[in-house]
C-alpha cells in the first residue's frame, strides 16, 4: 500500500496531535483534573487512530465510525496486531460518562488507568504507523 506525500503529511500532523494529547492528559493528571485527563487520554488514540485513517484515504465524522474503520484497515489485517478494540472501546465510554455524564465521578483510579492504557497504545501504534509511511 504506497502512502503519498499527502497522506504521509496528513498522518504525521494526526500522530503528533495524538502525542500532545497524551502529554496533557499527563498534566491534568498532576492537577488532579481527572475528567479532563481521561478527555484527553481518549483523544490522544482518537487522533492516532485518525492518523493510520489518513494513509488509507478514509475518515469519519463520527467517533464509532473511526473506531470502525480502523479495526477494519488496522486490527482486522493484523497491521496493528497488538492493540485492543476493547481496550479503545473502554477509554471511549469513560471519555463518554466523564463528559456527559450527570454527576459523574471520575476517580484518580480511572484517570491513572486512561493515561496509562493510552500510552500504551500510542506507544505501540508509533512504530506501526512510521513502517506504514516510509
């Protein structure tokens, strides 16, 4: 699958949003800000998820529609063997019941959790995605 200059641009720009995400979910954590942090442990893998999307020519305006795509391209072929949709789909429903969730309560607990399994993802997908766009 040959990636052009486009989408290797596009996937690079998508990949360190992921990356900055993450690291201010990190800051929020310090700040004990923990539905922020989980806001953005979860946004950090959506752009990283949007970022192997861009080599592909494919998006989605909505967030299960991403999640879809990529474990159809990504985790269904084996390109990105080591990640789990359940462990996506779990950050994606704690994102959903910090932000829009009455009354919510989300501990340091759940907050440490979303930081540490998103590190782990992104972690994982930087070196699948540099394979893809060389």
């Amino acid at each position: 699958m040959a990636v052009t200059p486009e989408q290797k641009a596009l996937a690079m720009h998508r990949f360190e949003r992921a990356v900055a995400s993450l690291n201010e979910a990190a800051d929020e954590l310090s700040r004990n800000n923990y539905r922020l942090t989980v806001n953005r442990a979860y946004y950090s893998v959506f752009y990283a998820m949007r970022a192997f999307l861009a080599t592909v020519n494919k998006d989605s305006s909505k967030h299960s529609g991403v999640m879809a795509l990529f474990n159809q391209h990504f985790i269904n072929t084996g390109i990105v063997s080591v990640i789990s949709f359940k462990a996506i789909q779990s950050l994606m429903d704690l994102r959903h019941e910090g932000d829009y969730q009455d009354f919510a309560e989300i501990t340091r607990d759940e907050a440490q959790g979303a930081v540490d399994t998103a590190k782990m993802i992104i972690d994982s997908l930087k070196d699948n995605l540099n394979k893809l766009i060389e």
